[in-house]
C-alpha cells in the first residue's frame, strides 16, 4: 500500500494539471505515493490522458459527466491505496516537500484529521487557506438584514481567512484545494457529501469531522501555491449561474447547524435576492446598450 494517495480534479486545465503532478514527482522524495488524476468531463480535445501517461507514480480516469469537484474527489478516492488522502487542485502546485512534514504532523494524535500548508498566490502573496464555519448571522448581515460590525466580520465570522501565523494552529475549516486527511477518517466518517457540486464541500467535511471529535489544522512552517480560479471559473462565470450553485451549497452547509425548515427559508430568501439583483444587472445592461 502506498503511503499516501494525492487526488488532482481536472476540468478545462490540462496545463495545470501537468504542473501540479510535475511538482508532486519534483519534490516529493521520501515517501511512497501514488498520484490520481481524474478528469471531470472536459470537453473533447482534451490530450490529458496521453499527456499523464508520461508522467510517473500516475493514473488517470475519465469520468462521463461532470460531476462535481466533491463527487470527482470520492471517485478518485475509492480509486486510492494510501493510509493518506492529498486534495491537490487542479491549479495548485508545490513548491517544496510540504505533504512529508504534513503526514509527520497528523501522526502524533489519533484525533488529528486533515492538516493543510500555508498558501500562496501565484504571485508569492498570502492566499486563503482556512475559515471559521458559516453562520446564519454573516448570511443575514450580507443580505442587509442584520448589522455584524466589521471587526467581527474579518475576524470570527470570517469564512475565508490567510494565515497570519507561524505556529499550528487548530481551524474551524481548511482548504479543499491542499488537504492532507487520514484515510481512517475517511473510511469512518465518509468524504465529501455528494450533494455539493461545489463550493462549501470542504468546509462541510471539516464540520462532520469536528462533529465526530476530530481536528483540523494549519501547518503554516510548509507553503505551497493555489492559483485559484482556473477551472469552475470558466464554466459558470461569475453571473446568476454560479450565484444559485453557491447558494445552494450554503443552504446544504446550513443544514448542520439549523434545522431544515429555518434553512430552506433562509435559502429562499437568498435566492430572491440574488433573483432581484441579476435582473437589476440585466435591466442596467438593456437601457446601456440602447
């Protein structure tokens, strides 16, 4: 069995996709690994599957639809041999041997699930790498309802966070695009809810796991890079499409800590303000262009 098992999601990014494996073989020495690359029904002219044939330590699956980052993820899991479980994305890379020091950290306690390295943008810069879980509060103070001052808000209703410190320290939730998770977990307590087809998957994994007891952490004295924005991007944009997906996926968060009928109101509410606004957008958009 190897020691570890890192999953890459592909969509639209064949030439990222190279990177990250390339930066996986590049740096990653001491331990054994395999590398799972799953392509989430690009479209026709992809050459990925010839592409990672060259590539060692490598296997690659391509799936019928597009399923979804989460859904992607446990295919190439039940796929998987390590006692590890690497997210990578697609449009991440390496940088240094984060993943050996990563696997080192998580061995010390039985309750430690996943564990992430600092990131960084493509331009070296701090990028987001963990949050504090969804609340029902930020929801409504974002849809103008309620107040939360705005020291509150960067701080402990902050879902999207940079590391601003050098020693471990327990999260609330990490990033699904570096997370290193015991596969013992996993085989516990189950991946990513089939439900999200993406957005909020990873923070609604860290919350069952937490829920169950368990732990998750930032490891910030290792760094890697996550570009960001590569692949979903270029599928839904960042209209009223990718607004109901994220929506949505906040109404399935939402359902751990409301009960569902507070959380289909909630998501009904949300949904007619997003609604209002794209057709303020597309009324602006019609009287410009006359």
């Amino acid at each position: 069995m190897n020691k570890i098992s890192i999953l890459i999601v592909n969509y639209n990014t064949d030439d990222l996709t190279i990177q990250a494996v390339d930066s996986v073989n590049k740096h990653v020495k001491e331990i054994q690994y395999e590398i799972i690359v799953v392509d989430n029904c690009s479209p026709k002219g992809t050459n990925l599957k010839n592409r990672i044939k060259k590539c060692p330590n490598t296997s690659f699956y391509q799936l019928d639809e597009n399923i979804g980052f989460g859904r992607a993820n446990n295919y190439g899991f039940k796929k998987s041999t390590g006692n590890y479980i690497f997210l990578l994305n697609s449009d991440a890379y390496l940088i240094e041997d984060c993943i050996t020091p990563l696997i080192t950290f998580l061995e010390k306690e039985n309750k430690y699930a996943c564990v992430t390295p600092d990131l960084l943008d493509s331009k070296g810069n701090k990028n987001v790498v963990y949050g504090n879980f969804l609340k029902k509060e930020k929801i409504l103070n974002d849809l103008g309802i309620v107040k939360i001052e705005r020291e509150l808000l960067e701080s402990e209703y902050a879902i999207s966070l940079k590391c601003d410190f050098d020693v471990v320290k327990e999260v609330d939730y990490i990033s699904g695009a570096s997370m290193l998770i015991k596969r013992k977990v996993i085989d516990e307590l189950g991946m990513f809810n089939p439900n999200f087809f993406m957005y909020y998957e990873d923070m609604d994994l860290c919350f069952k796991f937490k829920k169950h007891g368990y732990k998750n952490f930032v490891y910030p004295n290792v760094k890697m890079v996550h570009i960001g924005g590569s692949s979903w991007g270029n599928e839904f944009g960042n209209g009223f499409n990718s607004s109901k997906i994220i929506i949505f996926s906040r109404y399935l968060f939402l359902k751990n800590i409301m009960n569902n009928g507070s959380a289909l109101s909630l998501y009904i509410i949300m949904y007619v303000y997003e609604l209002k606004r794209a057709l303020f957008s597309l009324k602006k958009f019609i009287k410009n262009d006359k």
